[in-house]
C-alpha cells in the first residue's frame, strides 16, 4: 500500500470542525473518492455484500434524484436551503459546494448510528469530502482513489449512461481532470480498468485495513 501524507494539500475547503465524538467511535471508517464515472459506486455496492461488516454512510446532497435513486437509500435529498440551515447548525462533518448550487455532505448522525452499532463506515464521497474525512479520522480512516484508466474511457462512460445532456457531461469531464490532481492525497490509489480485478484488489485492502490494530 501506498501511504501519502495531507501537508501538501493547500485547497481552502469548507470542512466543519474535529468531531467531538471521534475519540469515543468504535469501528473503522473506508472512504472511496473518484472522479464521476470512474465506478466506486459500483465497488462500494459490490463490497457491502462481501461479510466485512460494512455499513453504508448515505450522503446528503441538494441536486435532484436520477432515476432510479431513492431518498434515505442512495442519498438524503434535501433543498440547497435546508442543506446551508444543516451546515449552519454544525450537523456536518464535511461539505462541499461540488457545482454552483449543488451541495454534497456528510452528517455527523449518519456516522455516529453505524458505529453505535459496531460495524465500520464505507464512505462513498467526492474528493474533497474524501480528503476532509481523512484528516479528521486519521489512521482510523483508509482512503481509497478510485481511478478511471484514461480521461476519454471515462468520457465514454459518462455517455453511456445517457442521463445527462452533453454540456454536463463535458464539465464532469473538466472537473474529473482537475480531481484527479489529488489522487496522490490519498493511501492508495486503484485503477478501475477491469471491474472483477478492482473490485477483489479494493477487497483486499479493505479487509487488511480492518484486520490492523
């Protein structure tokens, strides 16, 4: 495993405060952090079902669903309103404006219920949020970067999903190339060139993560 360190990372981001609960968390905390389109969706899904007493943390966000997404499973969809009164009232870990309007967070409840009940976090986060997690949590976090092989693979899965229009499709593309400036930030990067094979390497590294003291 590839070990980095945060020092370098001088973006200004809106991350709240250390938690005042960190010191008394039981339980381990695995962040995935890609750029979109890259398929850590796709191998957090896959890993939740591999008996390493994962629980999902479901993100809050202020963008509309796609289809198919479903509220209190694949995210807390809430207004940009609500969301900037949540993060007023200190219920975040970390938050990011990702697009003009379009916000994405952690609350703090959500990570407090699954280690009450002694199961370890799985975070599916962008990269900023990623990064923030990581330098609250420390060694007890695992920070994982989940890399398409090429900037035009991911261009092309982007288009096959046919869900957005072509102009959102190239500012993800934009901001996927920007993101990926980071990947060295994180503990270990894995290429998502074959689905199986990164799937099984991310399963490795999170069972020996788990395994440590």
């Amino acid at each position: 495993m590839r070990n980095y360190t945060l020092n370098s990372w001088k973006k200004d981001t809106k991350a709240t405060k250390k938690p005042d609960y960190k010191s008394r968390m039981n339980g381990k905390l695995i962040i995935f952090s890609a750029p979109s389109g890259a398929g850590k969706t796709t191998i957090v899904k896959q890993l939740l079902e591999r008996g390493l007493n994962l629980e999902f943390s479901i993100s809050a966000t202020s963008r509309t669903p796609r289809p198919n997404e479903v509220h209190g499973r694949d995210y807390y969809f809430i207004s940009e309103n609500e969301f900037k009164t949540r993060v007023s009232a200190g219920e975040f870990l970390e938050w990011e404006e990702v697009y003009s309007g379009i916000c994405y967070g952690t609350l703090k409840s959500e990570v407090d219920r699954i280690c009450s009940q002694g199961k370890n976090v799985i975070f599916d986060v962008d990269v900023v949020g990623g990064l923030n997690i990581k330098k609250h949590f420390g060694d007890r976090a695992l920070a994982i970067f989940v890399q398409p092989p090429s900037v035009e693979e991911l261009r092309i899965r982007l288009q096959n999903r046919q869900t957005e229009t072509a102009e959102k499709i190239a500012m993800r593309v934009a901001k996927a190339e920007y993101e990926m400036t980071f990947a060295p930030q994180f503990d270990v990067i894995v290429v998502n060139q074959n689905l199986e094979t990164a799937v099984n390497e991310a399963e490795k590294l999170v069972r020996d993560f788990i395994a440590t003291a």
